[in-house]
C-alpha cells in the first residue's frame, strides 16, 4: 500500500470530525468506570441529531474542540509537549480533559444551554464524568489524563428512543429531562430535584384526564403528557422527567410519547 493510501486509511472524516477509525470499534476489554476510584466531574457535549451510518451510536462531541469521544473506550487526553516532561495534563500546560466540579457550577456558567451549538442540528447533553490517571485540580475543576461519561442528562425533545441508543452505546445511565434554566435559576433545591428525578414546577392537577400538562418557554413546546416512554412490550426504556412552564404549541420530537395540544 503505497504512503498516500495509508494515510487517507488511518483517518476518517465522519460529520464533519477527524476520527480514528480504530476508535468506533469499542474496547473489548472495556469495563463501566467505578466513580469511587476517581474524580468526579461535570461537563457538556453536543450529539447530532443526524445518527451515524454503520449501526454506529450516536457519537458525544466536544463543544469546545473538535473532538469526538468513543464509545466504550476511555478518552485519554495528549500533549506532545507534556508527554516528554512530567506528563499528561502538566502543571504549566492547559492541556487534559475539562470538567467542573458540580453540576450547578456547570449550568450557571450555562453550558447547559445550546448557546454553543446549532440546537436545528445538534442536541446538547449534560453529563457526570469519572476523572482518573492524573487528574489537576483548578479554580473552576479539574484536568485530567483519562475521562469517561457514567451519567448523562439529555433534553427531552431527544425522545426515548434516541436516548435509549445513545445509553447502550456508551454503556452508561441516561436520563431525560427538562434543564435548560437560565443560569440565574440554577439554585440548590433546583439542583437537588433534578438528580432526584423530581420536578420543582407546580403543575395544577387536572381531574379530567390523566397525564399532565407540559411545555418550555425556551422551546416554545406546550402540551399534555398522556404516557410514559414504554416500548411495545410496556418494557420502560428511559427516565423521563418533566420540568416545564406552559407556553405555546409547537411540533416536538419527543418519541414514545402521547401529547394532547392545549
């Protein structure tokens, strides 16, 4: 094979991100990453609403770099300057993967919005990371050598269906819910509901009908939320949290779910 050849076979340019094609394939010695043995972190990641050809999973991308996190394989951060000297993330570099602390610290900093995405093509996914190898604290969280999702919190217009793809392809938890606040709104108690699955919105009860009724101002989506995301043999496939203020109808694309117009 001639030096051309191989150099366009090591690589591959797949929505728009260089990806190695050894990467899609996941480790087969890959194991769910124990948070007690690392660092906890929070960070955001943006997830095409267009799915990989292949039967591939829907790929986690960095919203900051053009970085494409795999699927079952740990992310290891590189440096070709730190890797020589006292290694990866160094102390004098800003290299390593970024994370936050806390979830709120995250959010009012507002990654958690799509203020860094075109939310027509891209959904933006929330996420809590396990941090480990050589991991640097800083002012606003850490830097870390090796990083891997164990929890990730995607918007509810993803649908189940598409988030049930996205949870056995990286083979960690997912949840959906509703948290795109505005930074000033992320409080303790907001914080403290939305890892506990409950909803901190006063919904007034209606006898009428069961379900209740649900909306987004920022998604300007406003309707009645007659079911639960349950496949054909009533198996529940996903977390389904609802966290929303009525406004005015629009189409949605939440799957699995029944919705009454207002």
């Amino acid at each position: 094979m001639s030096r051309r050849r191989r150099q366009r076979a090591s690589r591959a340019n797949i929505g728009g991100h260089n990806v190695n094609p050894a990467h899609l394939v996941p480790d087969p010695d890959f194991k769910p990453v124990d948070l007690s043995q690392a660092k906890e972190g929070w960070r955001a990641w943006s997830v095409s609403k267009e799915l990989p050809a292949f039967g591939l999973p829907p790929r986690l991308n960095s919203v900051t770099h053009d970085y494409h996190w795999a699927a079952k394989r740990k992310a290891e951060a590189q440096c070709s300057y730190c890797e020589e000297g006292d290694g990866v993330p160094g102390v004098d570099c800003g290299c390593g993967f970024y994370s936050a602390k806390s979830l709120k610290h995250l959010m009012q900093m507002g990654y958690h919005t799509y203020a860094d995405v075109d939310e027509s093509t891209h959904f933006k996914v929330v996420g809590q990371v396990a941090n480990w190898g050589k991991v640097i604290e800083g002012t606003q969280g850490w830097r870390s050598q090796y990083s891997y999702p164990v929890f990730l919190m995607c918007p509810f217009e993803m649908g189940a269906k598409f988030g049930s793809l996205l949870r056995d392809g990286y083979g960690c938890k997912v949840r959906l819910l509703n948290f795109l606040k505005a930074p000033h709104e992320i409080t303790d108690e907001f914080i403290t509901d939305l890892l506990a699955g409950r909803s901190n919105t006063t919904v007034p009860e209606r006898k009428s009908r069961q379900g209740r009724r649900v909306g987004h101002k920022q998604l300007r989506f406003t309707g009645h939320c007659a079911s639960d995301a349950y496949d054909k043999h009533g198996r529940k496939l996903i977390d389904v949290v609802w966290d929303v203020t009525p406004d005015r109808a629009v189409p949605t694309l939440v799957e699995n779910l029944v919705f009454e117009a207002a």
